[in-house]
C-alpha cells in the first residue's frame, strides 16, 4: 500500500526515492479535494509513548504508582504547551489506550502523538516541549509514590515526515498555475502533509493538487464528499501532465 496516511509515515513514496525515482526533476501528488496548489510541505514527527508498572488491585496495592494517572498528567501538560501561530505549528494526542480492568492499577497505559510545522526549528521546539511534557509526568508520578517500585516510560518514534517548501516561481509551480488560469479554475497556494514532502527535502521540484469535488469535515465521522464538477480535476490532473511532459 503506499502508506501515506496513518503510521504509514509515506513509506511508498519513500520506497520511490530510494530508488530510480531519485533522479527525478518533477513530482505532482493528488490529493484532497477542490484545486488548490501545496507547494509547502508541513513537517510532521509522531511519536508512541508507552508508561508501564507494576499493576495491581485498586484497592488492595492503592499507593502503586499508576501508569493511567502519568498518562493523564502527560496528555494534560501537552495541551498546555504554547505554539506559534506563524509558522502554524500543531500538536495532537490521536490515540490512548491500556489497563485491563476498572478494579486493576494498569500495567501499561499509551498514547500516539503528532506533531506539526512548516517550520523545522518550531518543530524542534515543540518536540522538546512534548519530550518535558512527558518526563515530567513520570518524574510527578513516581515522586507521588516514592515508597513503590517506579514506572518507566518508553518514548518510541512512529513517524517523521520531513518539511519543504517548492518555490512559487518554479517552473512546476508557474506551469500549474497556467494550467489552473487557462482551465478559469482560482489559483491558491497552500500548505500540508502530502506525499510531495519527501521529494521537496530532496530537492526536488514537487506540489501536490486537488483531485475536484469538495471533501467535508475530513477525519471525522461526519466525513463526506460532493461529486459535482470534480471531473474537473482529473481535466486538471490531465492537462497538466501533458504541459509539464514538454
């Protein structure tokens, strides 16, 4: 599969360039709706925190130090932390899980978290920030039950998607915007996560268009897609194959 979404960490891509596709002087990813162009590749590091105990009865070994509670701590001091507004710079915790019983201290609790900027020093620091957010949750857990065996945290990366940026006066760029004006389509450059991020730190001339249509309230249950006109964007896709082919 090509693993773009997800803890895919776009490994097909990736696998691309590893190999002939190094060599190449343009790149164009589809994705997402309507048409616009991303010529900023939004850098992103993901991460797998695990904390892990001894466990226990909730009631019997109460004073074990509890992998949930550190947990708990270490989501609440994340979403604390200040990020700037520009470069836009983002953090989320996707996902939480472990315990095996509402009347058991866990065992293991975890989490997967993702972090974003166009920016690669916003992103260091906010890795940093998450990295204290973290050991300063265990250290206040343990400190808490000081006369009890410790917990441990595991902090294993799960993804990382390098950031770039293709000109706008390039030639892949100024060629989709002629493509964009001569099809009457409206011309907007933005930023994101795509598969073009791994070819735009290589150097390579990249983007990534709208495939049409209109996506709402994308990565949620209400997700839907509007159809009308989106054979727009493969008349899009198509003509600028061809213009960029000379």
């Amino acid at each position: 599969t090509v693993g773009e979404e997800g803890l895919g960490d776009l490994r097909g891509v990736k696998a691309l360039f590893a190999g002939p596709f190094r060599q190449s002087d343009r790149f164009v990813s589809v994705d997402g709706d309507r048409y616009g162009i991303t010529n900023v590749g939004v850098g992103s590091r993901r991460y797998r925190v695990t904390f892990r105990g001894p466990g226990g009865h909730s009631y019997d070994n109460f004073g074990r130090a509890n992998p949930v509670h550190a947990l708990g701590s270490a989501i609440a001091r994340i979403a604390r932390l200040d990020v700037p507004v520009t470069p836009r710079t983002t953090f989320s915790v996707g996902r939480i899980g472990g315990g095996t019983s509402v009347n058991a201290i866990a065992t293991e609790a975890w989490m997967e978290v993702d972090l974003r900027s166009s920016d690669a020093a916003a992103l260091s620091q906010l890795e940093a920030g998450f990295q204290a957010s973290v050991r300063s949750a265990l250290d206040e857990e343990n400190t808490r039950r000081r006369n009890h065996e410790p917990l441990t945290v595991d902090i294993e990366q799960v993804g990382n998607r390098p950031a770039g940026r293709t000109a706008a006066d390039s030639r892949i760029v100024e060629t989709t915007t002629a493509t964009l004006n001569a099809l009457s389509l409206p011309v907007r450059l933005d930023e994101g996560s795509t598969d073009a991020n791994l070819p735009m730190s290589l150097g390579i001339q990249a983007i990534t268009i709208g495939g049409g249509g209109v996506g709402r309230d994308v990565h949620s249950p209400r997700e839907s897609f509007d159809t009308t006109d989106s054979w727009r964007g493969t008349q899009l896709v198509t003509l600028l194959a061809v213009a960029l082919a000379r």
